[in-house]
C-alpha cells in the first residue's frame, strides 16, 4: 500500500465497498417519521417506511437514515470538516434549506431543535451533544475527537413547516494514523462507571421486536432514573460497515402514569438486514448521563472478525 494514501480516499473507499455490499436498506427510522404505520405507543417513532421493510418483511428501498448529506432539498453544510485529535476545535455547521440559505426555525424533536450524534467508522468514539446557535442558523460546539479517523456526523432535525424528521450526516477528519478498532464482540451486560446494563430481546430484520435494557448498580435494581430529554432512555444503532443509522425512544414515557423510571427501558426496533449493529444507550441517573454500549446480531449473523481486514491493516499502518 502506497504510504501516501489518504484518510480521506480511505473512506470513499469504504462508501463504495459497503455501499454495494449492503445494497440500499434502513435501520428503523429516526426520531419522528413520513409514516405511522409502525409506533407502538403515543411515543413511539419507528415506522415500516423509515424502517427498511414493509408489511412482507423484505428490504426496503428507502435511502438509509444519515447516509444522505441532502434530503428532501435540505443539507447539512460544515464550516468545519478537519478536526486535530486530542484538540478541543469550536465545530460550526449550518443546515440549509431548499432555498440555500440556513434554516432558523424548526420543530422541537425531544425538547431540542438539533441532536448531533458523532461515531468514528469503525463505530467507537461515540458522542450524542447539543449544539447551540450563533444566530442566523449557524450551529456551534467544542469537541474533542479522541482518535485519528473518519467520523460521521448525524443531525437529527425538523425544519418547522416540513412534515418529518430529516437525518443527515457527513464526514470530517482527524489527521492521523488511523488504525481501526475491531468490533467488539456481542455480549448481553454492558458496563459503565459502575452501572450494568443488560439487552435482552433480538434484532429481526424486516419486522419490528422489542429489545430491553436493564440498568443496575452495585447488584442492586435503579429504580429512580431521571428523564434526559424527555424519556428514560435514548437508544442509538448504527448498522457495522456502511453506519446506516436509527435513534428510537422508548415505549413510554415519564409522566404518563403507566412508565416506570426504571430498571428496564423497552424499545421497538426493526433492523432492515441481518448483520452487526453497535447499540449505544444514553441514561441519566444522579445528575450524571452515561452511555452503554453494546454489539447485537441480526438475522443469525455470526460475529464480524475480531481482526481488522487487510485493507484495514494496511491503512493502518500508514500515515495519512
């Protein structure tokens, strides 16, 4: 491999290789939807439209959630687009309207007009934040990006006047050597500053099942988790290899006299495809949020290689 090879033809190459394996498929849908079809609860948000199947269970055709830079005349434009690592970099970006011009007004989504979900391609470094406004609809925020990689950056927004959540997403890079973790291998207790998580329920492409996560700590049940964002919890998936993505929310919701502030938080999910997805649960207990994250296989997919392929280890080991 030619040392001069750079990140950033690295991963047109991953968009190429993953975009003709996978073919075209959704990760049940976002937060909001075109369709109604699929929600089990007034808070519910996975339809069958942005889901990736339909009433048969095969694949869909939709365009995946967060692998468009544009939808629907809207597009998501970084100021932004080289991050050092370790280096604390005021990220600014616009979204822009059909009209070219950023958009100022939108639709709150969970008490926030914009998520902004950010992994690496090899699904570490994830982060879930909260930019706010500069005024006249630039966004802005200091991050830090741990790791030399491409990143994908997912903004979840709904411009006010349009009838649907729109997920859109690009890449920007932290120079470096980039070498490749391997996907962790799928395991149903996640551990996090002291608190275990477990996922039980399975991943079933083409049709939607309930997953269920379980938080505890110090062996004992948390049965007063706090609502961030209006909810228990926040689940993130991201499908291994192309990062097609979903953020669903729970089955109900605090305050609705039927919720529990845990230990268990329930989600409907409907994978599009068989394969390895990164799960990543954000909860709030004690002041404090903190994310769980786990591997989870669809479809009797068995485990991806605990070692990076050859193409990753000669990217690797480079410069770039």
């Amino acid at each position: 491999m030619n040392t001069a090879t750079k990140l950033g033809a690295y991963a047109l190459g991953l968009a190429a290789v993953f975009g003709g394996a996978f073919g075209v498929g959704e990760i049940a849908g976002p937060v909001g939807a075109t369709t109604e079809t699929a929600k089990h609860s007034a808070g519910g948000h996975a339809t069958t439209e942005q889901a990736g199947g339909n009433a048969g269970g095969g694949a869909s055709t939709a365009v995946p959630g967060g692998l468009q830079v544009s939808q629907d005349g809207y597009t998501l434009s970084p100021k932004t687009t080289t991050i050092e690592p370790g280096k604390r970099t005021d990220f600014r970006f616009t979204v822009d309207g059909p009209d070219g011009k950023p958009v100022t007004r939108y639709t709150l989504l969970h008490g926030k007009k914009l998520h902004l979900i950010i992994a690496r391609r090899d699904l570490s470094g994830f982060q879930h934040v909260h930019p706010t406004e500069a005024g006249g609809g630039v966004w802005t925020i200091p991050l830090t990006l741990g790791d030399p990689g491409a990143y994908r950056f997912f903004a979840d927004v709904q411009p006010e006047g349009v009838k649907k959540q729109l997920t859109l997403g690009t890449d920007v890079t932290a120079p470096g050597e980039y070498r490749p973790r391997a996907l962790p291998k799928a395991e149903q207790v996640a551990k996090v500053d002291g608190y275990e998580v477990r996922l039980d329920g399975q991943l079933v492409p083409g049709r939607s099942s309930k997953v269920t996560l379980t938080v505890s700590k110090d062996g004992r049940p948390v049965t007063n988790l706090e609502p961030y964002l209006e909810a228990y919890g926040h689940l993130v998936a991201l499908r291994d290899r192309d990062l097609a993505y979903l953020h669903v929310h729970p089955d109900g919701e605090p305050g609705d006299g039927k919720t529990k502030p845990g230990p268990s938080i329930s989600f409907f999910v409907e994978a599009p495809s068989s394969g390895a997805y990164r799960l990543y649960l954000d909860f709030q207990h004690e002041g404090k949020v903190r994310t769980a994250e786990f591997t989870a296989l669809a479809g009797g997919a068995v485990q991806p290689s605990q070692e990076p392929s050859k193409a990753e280890d000669d990217h690797g080991e480079h410069p770039h």
